[in-house]
C-alpha cells in the first residue's frame, strides 16, 4: 500500500533517518523463537509475531535489517515458551547486550511484545535503551461494530462495512488480516461483528459457518469473536411462540444455539444484547427483568464466554427524563446478574454526546461487572467530517470519581472498555485520516487507562505522519484542542442533543415537534424567552439526586457547578450573572466565537504543515478542516439565532460578528 492513502494506519513503518536508522541498522532477526508448546493456533501466532517484526524492521531500517548478517549478536529474540493462556498476555521488551528479548507467558505476549517494539522503534527510542515491561489493565478491549448484514453500517461514516458477509466462509479478504494487525498492535482481544440492533437470521447455521472463518483468522491475533443477538429469536427464527426468559422450551432454545456456536468456533467470545431500547425487543415484554434476561443467555454460555447486556436503554413511557432511566432499571438490580455477564454503560447517561456527565450508574452498581461503552464513530461530533480528537473525552469520564469504587476506570477494571467503531471500506479506514487516531486511542486507553491523551496523540502522529519535532507538536496541539473546540460550537456549557433528528448531523435547537418527546432537540435545552437548560435539580427531574452526595452538593449550584455542566443540570436566565461577570447570555455566545476560532487556529496550524506531511494527505486534512470551518459557523450561527428568537436580546457587544 502507498503510505500516504492511509491503508497502513499508525503501522507505517515510515523509514527512520540519521542516527535513528543507524541505531537499528545492526538488528536483525527475529533468532531464538521461544514459543509454547500448545496447540496449532499458537504457532500461528509466533509466525504472525515473526512476520510483522520482519515487515516492520524492513521497513525502519530502509531494508538494511533484512539482509540477515550471520554474526552472533543484533538480534530480536521471542521467548514466551509457557503458555498460561488467554489472560497471560504481559510482555517485556529489554535490550540485552546487542540483542532484543521480548518474553512472556503465551505466544500472543510475544506477539504483543514485537508491537510494543516497533512502536518504540518508530518513535526512535534507541534499542539499546529499551526497557519496557507491560500488561493489560483490563480483560476485555472490544470494539462493537455496528455493521449490518447487507454492508450498511449503522453511524458508520467510512464506506460500506469491511466484512463481507456475501463471500464468507469461502473467500477472506486480506483486510480481515490487516485490521486484525491492527487491533492486537493495540492490544483490542474482543470484536462484536454485528450490530447491536440485531438481526435474528445472523443466528442461523449459514451465518455461524461465516463466523467461524472470521473467528479462525482472527485467533493468531488474539481476537475472539461476539455476536449480538436479537432477544426474540426463539421466535424469530426458532419456531416458538415466545421468547420469555423463564420459559423452559426458550431456555433449551438458547443452550442449543450456544452449543451449536461453540461447536464451531471453539473460543466463541459470547453474546452482546439490546434488550427494550429504541423498539428492540426485550425481556420486559414478558413482564421480566433485564437481569432474568442476562442470565437466562449467561447459563446458555457457561463458563465458555460473556453476555454482555448494555444499559442503553430509555422508552417514550418514562417522561421525566431519559437521563434517569438505565440508572432506574439496573440499580435495583445490582447483585442479581450471573458471574459472566457484563452491563455495558455508556460514558454519560444520555448518548455520546460532545460533553456528558459520566454516567451516574458508575458509582451505583458495586455488586455488578460495568463495562465502559465508548463511540469511536462520532455520531454526534460531525462524522468523520469534523476533526475532534476522543481520548480527552474518554479519559475526562475515567478521570471521574462516582464517589464508590474509585474513578471510573477503577470501576470498569474487573470487565473492559468496549468503543463502537469507525471502520469502513474506505480506503483508510477510518473515513478521514485524523479518525484513525480515535481507533488508536481507544485501544490504547483500553489496554492502559491511564495513558494521558496527550501522550497517546503524539506516538500515534508520530507513528502516522511525521518524526518532524515541529510538526509533531503543532499536530498535537490541534488534536488537543480539537473536541473541546466541537463542544464549544456545538454544544457549550452543558448543553446536549441539539443535532438535528435522525442523522444527528447540524443544528436544529427549534425542532420540537416529534411525537416521541425525548427525539426533540428542545426537550434538552428547555430554552424559552427567560433562561435555558434542563432543570435536573430537586426543582426539576432531580436526576442530579441519581449522584453521589459528594458531586451532587457541587453541582447542585449553579455558582459551584463546574461550568462545562451547568445547563445539564440547570436552567438559567438570559440575564443571570455568572461567577465570570458576564451574564449567561453573554458566555453561551463567547463560547460559540471561542469554539469558532479554535477551528480556525486549527486550520492555520494545519496550513503550515504543508512541507512536513506528503502532499495527498495534507491536502485531504486541509478540505476537511474547510468544512469544519464553514460548518462551525453554521452550528455557531443557527443557534445563536434561534436563542435570540426567544430571548429577543442583541448580541453582546464584546462579540465579533459572524465571519
Ligand atoms: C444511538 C444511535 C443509534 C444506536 C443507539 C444504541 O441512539 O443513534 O443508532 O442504535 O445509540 O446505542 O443502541
């Protein structure tokens, strides 16, 4: 692949230069491969550890590594001879003498271990100076497609779905491989292949045959395959009259099907469920609970594998407010689910919005596996369009304390992060080259959740664009600022779900006429001719009350609140005066110019790195960052309209007029 389209992601292998390349013109290998003795599927691995050392070495060293010296020292030794399975997947990588030893206690350690090299090669580190010992945070790193059967991905904004439900079992694309590279460079062990709003049929045998050639290929690489499934199967597909949970023929329904999956893809991961959200079908349809659905399909699995049951769930009968509802319905459940199954919660209470509240059932299920649920596609940040840089909003609600269990990253460790993912058919993956990043992230934090978001920005540039120290830190500085400019344009100070319906792409604060109360955009900002935001204090929803005393006292008042919540929880007059001096009127409108000129400082910043990135790329950033520039405008002046369409005030006059 030529580097610049983006096929090859952060695994460029961009040749090093100067005294980089000289420091590693001298390695070879890799020698001495140590591998455990067990079954077939580890040597595999061993062989894909060798093969991408081999390419990636090639490739740092402009070909010099290649031509094997016979000389005794410079070599890259893997040594993982005891496999301790699946979950021993720690590594070292050392400099010993002239030579490399990566070790550890399964093949896919080692496999792990040569990642972890080229990554501190392409960084430049000086092999001799490498010394680094690593292990997974967390046992599940997953990502959730949510790609339909017929190759349409659901929020998916880079092409057609990459898996070719059409030509499986016979034919594997060779892409199957390289986005399974990809994702063990990340350490990413779990891949959901379907969409979670399920369709029953992809639980038939001929489906199951595709799976397991998925599930195959993807092993040397330590990827287990999961599939969601339609709740109401047994009915769909299975020739009953019902699919509640409690029912015995349902139940042998599922054993069965669990038992047929496992027949044929041996290490089958399990299953993830969307049970009563948005129209899915559900247990509640027969008067059950969420946890007697879980653990019907968690006794199906055994100890073979996961259910992993999502929390997404809010319905048009509840109209407090959506935010309360998952925390309503799982709660009261905690303790009651089965050892293998994991409640999925999104990162805020709402939908992957710019900015959210981390979600308040983080703090409130001590007795329950909770697994982080992260979108990686920015359904709601301008697509692959707009540039905004994920890790600083991922690692913002880790960063949390729900005031039980620690922060949320110490909350989610016994289960694992799942990202809903942004890959497509194009040709670099990701829909735009900057979205790559966010695949990138994901898996980084997901592996370690205490990477900062800088630091995962700068290797993925490096590795992705260009040693150039300049341009590394101008990229990064955009990356860094990026979702903090999306929130300041879209949707500043707390507020949320201002995308127009259904596509979610664009303003449209003045819709508010859907029949279900919670699609409408003025169901979440309440704007009227007096003040703005969501009452979700006592006076209001009292969702606040959902959140341990410790924040709930803080964000209680409106002069306390950290100001990137304010009109989450609270509604505020136009003419209020803030802590900051100006009235809320005031701020909203700065902070719409200050997001507004961020885009812009980003496109200058990008301008000037004309001579530092190759010509195809730096011209395809630049077009997207044009239209960013134009839609920022677009949300910052539709919506500021449409306030003063309520309000009746003219624009404060510290404010530059629209560009
Ligand atoms: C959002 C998204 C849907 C998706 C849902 C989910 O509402 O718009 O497309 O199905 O989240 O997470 O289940």
């Amino acid at each position: 692949a030529k580097a610049e389209d983006g096929y090859d992601l952060w695994l460029r292998y961009a040749p090093l230069e100067g005294e980089a390349l000289d420091r590693i013109a001298g390695l070879h290998g890799p020698v001495a491969v140590l591998s455990s003795d067990g079954p077939e599927e580890a040597s595999a691995t061993m062989e894909a550890a060798r093969r991408e050392l081999g390419v990636g070495l090639t490739r740092l060293s402009r070909n010099s590594a290649s031509s094997m010296r016979s000389g005794a020292e410079g070599y890259v030794r893997l040594e993982c001879p005891e496999n301790r399975g699946d979950s021993a997947v720690g590594y070292s990588v050392r400099a010993d003498g002239a030579d490399i030893r990566i070790r550890g206690s399964s093949d896919l350690a080692c496999l792990y271990g040569v990642f972890a090299l080229l990554r501190e090669l392409s960084l430049g580190v000086d092999p001799v100076r490498i010394d680094i010992a690593s292990e997974p945070a967390m046992p599940l790193r997953m990502l959730n497609h949510w790609d339909n059967p017929d190759g349409h991905v659901e929020r998916g904004y880079a092409g057609r779905s990459i898996f070719d439900w059409w030509h499986l079992p016979e034919r594997l694309d060779q892409r199957m491989i390289d986005y399974a590279r990809a994702n063990a460079s990340l350490g990413i062990n779990g891949v959901v292949v379907n969409n979670v709003n399920a369709r029953a049929f992809m639980l038939e045998p001929r489906y199951i045959a595709k799976y397991k050639r998925l599930a195959d290929a993807w092993r040397p690489y330590g990827i287990r395959l999961y599939v969601s499934v339609r709740f109401s199967a047994p009915k769909d597909i299975g020739g009953l009259d019902s699919a509640d949970p409690l029912d015995p023929e349902v139940r042998a329904w599922w054993q069965a099907k669990a038992d047929e999956f496992y027949a044929a893809v041996p290490d089958f991961g399990g299953f993830l469920v969307k049970a009563n959200s948005e129209g899915q079908p559900g247990p509640q349809d027969y008067g059950r609970s969420h946890a007697d659905g879980a653990n019907m399909l968690a006794e199906a699995i055994g100890n073979r594998g996961t259910v992993i049951w999502r929390a997404f769930v809010y319905s048009a009968e509840d109209e407090t407010d959506r935010a309360k509802q998952a925390y309503g319905e799982f709660v009261p459940l905690d303790g009651q689910f089965a050892d293998n199954v994991i409640v999925q919660v999104k990162n805020g209470p709402i939908d992957f919005q710019p900015r959210e509240p981390f979600h308040p059932m983080f703090g409130a299920m001590p007795n329950t596996k909770l697994m982080f649920e992260a979108q990686i596609t920015k359904e709601y940040l301008g697509f692959a369009s707009h540039l905004a840089f994920l890790a600083p909003l991922w690692e913002e609600v880790l960063d949390q304390e729900p005031g039980r269990g620690g922060r949320v990253a110490e909350v989610v460790l016994p289960a694992g992060m799942a990202g809903v993912a942004n890959t497509g058919s194009d040709r670099n993956w990701s829909g735009s080259h900057f979205d790559q990043a966010n695949w990138y992230a994901f898996g980084r934090l997901a592996w370690n959740p205490e990477l900062p978001s800088e630091q995962i920005a700068r290797e993925w540039t490096v590795q992705t664009f260009t040693r150039e120290p300049e341009a590394i830190e101008k990229i990064v500085r955009m990356m860094m600022r990026s979702r903090e400019a999306v929130v300041g344009y879209m949707t500043p100070l707390g507020l949320a779900h201002l995308m127009n319906t259904g596509h979610h792409y664009g303003p449209a604060p003045w819709v508010c006429d859907l029949p279900r109360p919670e699609w409408n955009p003025c169901y979440y900002h309440r704007a009227d001719a007096d003040g703005i935001g969501f009452d979700r204090t006592e006076s209001g929803s009292d969702a606040l009350s959902q959140y341990a005393d410790s924040i709930a006292n803080r964000w209680d008042d409106p002069n306390t609140i950290d100001p990137r919540f304010l009109l989450w929880f609270h509604h505020i007059a136009w003419t209020a005066k803030r802590p900051s001096g100006l009235t809320l009127w005031e701020e909203l409108v700065s902070e719409y110019d200050w997001g507004v000129a961020e885009v812009d400082a980003m496109a200058r910043e990008w301008a000037d790195l004309s001579d530092a990135i190759d010509p195809q790329r730096h011209r395809a950033v630049t077009e997207s960052l044009a239209i960013q520039q134009r839609e920022a405008r677009w949300w910052r002046d539709a919506s500021i309209a449409y306030w003063q369409s309520l309000n009746g005030l003219p624009l404060p006059e510290n404010v530059r007029p629209p560009a």
